[in-house]
C-alpha cells in the first residue's frame, strides 16, 4: 500500500496516472456543462429560420446565417417589433457616462475615507457600506416620485437615461468609495508624509501622489460599475417606460416575452446584450476579478 | 496647525457631496418607504392617512406572500447549497497544480460577468421540457440523446419545482463565484500545514475535513453573506425566465413588490413588501458589516 504518494496536492509529479485523468475529466465536463448555455446561443443564432426547431436545439447549423442578429438588431416592421439596436446605443449613452462620473467621485470619496480620517469616519464607512447592499425595492418608490420633480434646465430625470444615470452614480457611490479607500489604504503613508513636507496641500497630495498611482483601482472600479451598470434591468425598467429610452436588458426582456419574436432572435438578441461585458471580462479579466473580491468586503 | 484645519474643513466638504446623497437617497428614501408602508397609499393618488401595520398583517395574511416567503426559502436553500458544494468542489480540484488552470477558471466564472435577464433568456430555453405531442426540448431532450430519460422534468413548468430550476440557473451564473473564493482560501493556507498531516498519516479526505473546512470558514461566511442576500434580493431573474408561474411556483417578494407597485399601484402593500426584504437582508448583512469594518480598524 502507497497510499501516502498516491495524491501529492500542490506537490511532486504523482506515479498513480488514472487519477489525473479523473481529475481533469471532472473539470472538463464542468466546463462543458458551464459552456453548454453558451453553445445554444452561438448554434441557434446562426441558424437560417428553416432550421431552428427547439426539437433539434443542439443540433449544428448547416450553413452559416446571420439573419437572426440583423433581426434582433434592426427589428422587424412586418412582423412588428423593435430591434435592440435603439437600447443597445441608450445603454451606451448610459454606462459611459455613469461609470466615469462613478469612478471620479468613488476616487475622491476613497481618498478622504483613506487619507485625511476624521472623528466618526469609522461610523460613517459601514453606513455608506450599508447602501450597496440593500433591496433597491426599498428605495424604488421615492426614488420615481423624486425623479418625477427633478426638472434642471429643462431636463426631464423620470423616464429618461440622465436619470437612469443619477440614479447609477448615487447608488454606486459605496462599491466605489469602498474599493478606492481600500486601494488608497495600501499606498504608504510616507509617501504623504514625503509630499506634505514638500509642501503639497490636500490637492496637491491627490494630484502628485495618488491620482497618478490609481491606474488600476480605476480599472477595477470602472469595470465593475460598466459590468453592473450595463446589466442592471430593475432602475432601467422602473425608470424608463418608453421603450425608445430603455436599455438593452429591458429591451431584450421586451423581445424575449414577445409571442411574435423567433426563438433564434431571441438568443441573437440575447448574445448581443451579453456580448460588451464579455468582451470586457476575457479581455480585463483579472480586474474583473479584483472587484468581485472586493464586493465581498475582502479589497 | 492653522494650515492642517484649513485642510481638514476641505477634507470634509469634499466628502460631503457622497454623504448627503447617501443619507437622502439612501436612508431618506428608506424612511420615506417605511412610512408610505404605514398609510392608506392603495391608489394612483398619494394618500398619507397613517394606518398602523394594517398593510403588514394583510401582507402576511396573503397566500400570494405566504407562498412568495417560502419560494425564497427554497430558492435561497438550493441555491446556497448548490454553490457553496460546487465553489468548494472545483475549487479543490483545480488546486492540483492543473494545467490550464486559467482556462478551466475563466470558464467557471464568465456567467458572473453576464446580465441576470440574459440568463434568464437562455435558461428558459434550455429548461423549456417541450410537449408531449412534439416531443422533449432542451435539456430533456438531451437527457434522451445520451440515455438519461428518466431524469426528464416539467422544470420551471411544474408548479411543484417550478422554483428549483430558476435555482438551478442562479447557481450556473454563481457558483463560478464561490469557486474564485475559496481559491483564494485555499491559495492562503501554507503547503507544511497539509505536508505535517500527511506525515502524520492523515487522508487526503481527513486532510479536507479536520484543516482545510476549518481554515476555510471565514471564506464560506462571506460567500454565505454574499450569495444570501443575492438570493433574497433576486428578480430580474425570475422576471426574464419565468415570470410569477402557475400559482405563483415562481413568485418571489421581490416580484410580488414591482408588481403590486408599479403595475398595481398598491403603493403602500409594495412599501411594506419592500421593508420586509430590507429587513431580512439587513439580518444578514448589519452583523457582517459591523463585524468586519471593526476588524479591519484594529488591523
């Protein structure tokens, strides 16, 4: 009996192979098991209209189409319905702006919570931390009656992207305080100090010593608020009821609940609402998973 | 010492902007909430007559409600168990020292990175059992293809599991999560702690058992704080996949307080629907929050 070299974890080269081959055919079928949504939505949106039958879902295309993403991206006036192209740029319209005014006031926020504490900034930092997690359900109702009256220069903020906008950069005021204070935390203190006797005042502290160190904590916080933002159906849905300002969740949800709309456009429309964020975590994974870490309070 | 107070009023006021709108935004608009959930607000038209808890016991005292609190206990159950054993399990296996380690987990993890609404869309598809005339559709109908017929369900379509399978899609989108968590648990704890009990002659299984479950419960805290409150909180889910169902096998408070608002105008039955979610989340999430500022400042 050698059961004691038989599984080294995180050690040497084990002499028992079929064990590996266990090992890794469990991952490998987790992975296909994780993959097979996404098999469906690539295969059935590339199939022609002759082909999609939910009987034969996991069957191959037999040539390639592109039918059903113009469908779901231009709509259909004969069959009546609209095409996500509108909430896809109203999403735009909506994420850029509300991730950069978030991560610009998450860094101020961060650096005075990390920085310059003050008597009661130990209280203050839970109860702004509070906000991220609460039911927004229960704020839902006075957040519309107050959006209703909110009129500057002639802006209207219920059923329009400028509040959708307000609403994303107030409610994502403690994910991006919380990630910036943390980030600023690490920052040696010395380095303050250094500039402080260089003469630097509290923007000159900002400017000259942490602005140009937050590179990364901007990526994190701007990948997590473009992530969530961008995702988000119940601020989008509650806010915006003309479906020619809704985002592209609502309007995916409108296709998806639809009678009319083929199940192909449905997971071409589907594919394109999935597409930004996942383009932003193959490609910036590694900060993406900085903020997941960083909204279980482990920054 | 003038300059420093200079400074420090700056400071403050450079915080303020945050502060204030999180305690309207925040804790104004909750209390604003709490207080329509006291009126006689059952109309279009706002009516702040105080009622007292009228509107709780009517809320408790309904099946729809009744029905939505167990749906979340089941849902929360499942879906906690569900992530915690398959976080936990791939976790585990992928820290063997694998090859293509990176790969296996930016597959576990990219449903993290995709809207709840596309995941609905998707899953409905796949969970959709077909009919008896045409035959199985999804996953049922893979279930034939490879000899698993007998694992055939209604889904999302029997009242009796109907919630169970939106757990099941909650859990592909998740469990991805828990995994990247208790990585990084499990990267933490040092190699001699496992080398000592294996010379001691413990088993790998004892070895996961008595050191690394123990070592591991402060990560299994946070991904039961973070996933519970994600599963009380859950809608655009159900709102993209199912709806409220058959005899509301679907239904979730969360649902039932959108409904009831915005479609219903029952504003002050939405109020205290919301509260009641408030409140639970906030069971779970004040502790965990109090607790683990407070350790961070004694850091």
């Amino acid at each position: 009996m050698t059961t004691h070299t038989q599984r080294t974890p995180g050690g040497m080269k084990s002499p028992i192979h079929w064990q590996r081959v266990a090992l890794y055919a469990v991952l490998i079928a987790f992975a296909l098991l994780y993959l097979m949504p996404v098999y469906v939505l690539i295969v059935t949106g590339m199939k022609s209209f002759a082909e999609v039958s939910l009987y034969e879902m996991w069957d191959l295309p037999k040539g390639l189409h592109f039918d059903s993403y113009a469908k779901a991206w231009f709509g259909s006036k004969a069959e009546g319905f609209r095409g996500l192209n509108v909430n896809f740029m109203n999403s735009v319209y909506l994420t850029v702006p509300a991730t950069i005014i978030s991560a610009m006031w998450g860094s101020i926020n961060g650096y005075i919570l990390a920085k310059w504490k003050f008597r009661g900034s130990e209280v203050l930092f839970p109860l702004l931390l509070f906000g991220m997690f609460i039911p927004y359900q229960s704020i839902l109702i006075p957040l519309v009656q107050t959006l209703q009256k909110i009129n500057i220069f002639g802006i209207k903020f219920y059923g329009s992207i400028p509040g959708l906008i307000l609403a994303h950069v107030i409610y994502g005021i403690p994910i991006t305080t919380l990630i910036f204070r943390n980030y600023y935390a690490n920052v040696p203190t010395e380095l303050v100090e250094a500039a402080r006797i260089d003469g630097a005042n509290i923007f000159g502290i900002y400017r000259h010593v942490l602005f140009p160190l937050s590179l990364p904590g901007f990526v994190v916080v701007m990948i997590w608020q473009f992530t969530s933002i961008w995702n988000d159906f119940l601020f989008a849905a509650t806010v915006t009821s003309n479906p020619a300002t809704q985002p592209i969740t609502v309007g995916l949800n409108n296709l998806a609940g639809s009678y009319i709309v083929e199940w192909n456009v449905q997971m071409a429309g589907a594919l394109i609402t999935a597409l930004p964020t996942l383009l932003v975590y193959i490609f910036l994974g590694r900060f993406f998973m900085r903020g997941l870490m960083a909204g279980s309070l482990k920054g | 010492m003038r300059r420093l107070n200079w400074e420090r009023v700056v400071s403050i006021l450079l915080l303020s902007p945050a502060v204030i709108a999180i305690a309207i935004f925040v804790y104004g608009f909750i209390g604003f909430t709490a207080y329509a959930s006291l009126s006689k607000w059952n109309q279009l038209l706002p009516d702040f007559t105080l009622v007292g808890l009228s509107n709780y016991q009517k809320l408790f005292a309904n099946q729809r409600f009744q029905i939505d609190l167990r749906n979340t206990v089941v849902f929360t159950v499942i879906f906690l168990i569900a992530c915690l054993a398959i976080g936990f399990l791939l976790a585990l296996l992928l820290d063997q020292r694998i090859k293509g380690e990176g790969i296996f987990r930016g597959i576990y993890l990219f449903p993290m990175s995709i809207s709840f609404i596309v995941t609905g869309v998707v899953w409905r598809w796949l969970l959709n059992p077909g009919s008896d005339e045409l035959g199985s559709a999804g996953v049922n109908l893979l279930f034939d293809k490879v000899g698993l017929g007998f694992l055939k369900t209604g889904w999302y379509t029997d009242p009796k599991i109907g919630i169970m399978a939106v757990a099941i899609a909650a859990t592909w989108q998740m469990s991805g999560y828990t995994m990247a968590m208790y990585l990084a648990g499990l990267r933490a704890i040092p190699d001699e702690l496992r080398e000592a009990a294996r010379v001691d002659g413990a088993s790998e299984v004892q070895i996961v058992r008595h050191i690394i479950l123990p070592l591991l419960q402060p990560v299994t805290l946070s991904a039961v704080i973070v996933l519970g409150h994600i599963s009380l909180k859950i809608y655009d889910l159900i709102v993209s996949m199912t709806g409220p169902g058959i005899g509301f096998a679907t239904d979730v408070p969360a649902y039932f307080m959108w409904d009831t608002t915005f479609r219903g105008n029952h504003f002050a039955r939405g109020a205290a629907i919301a509260i009641v979610l408030l409140i639970m989340v906030a069971v779970l999430i004040v502790p965990y929050l109090v607790y683990s500022t407070r350790t961070e400042a004694e850091l």
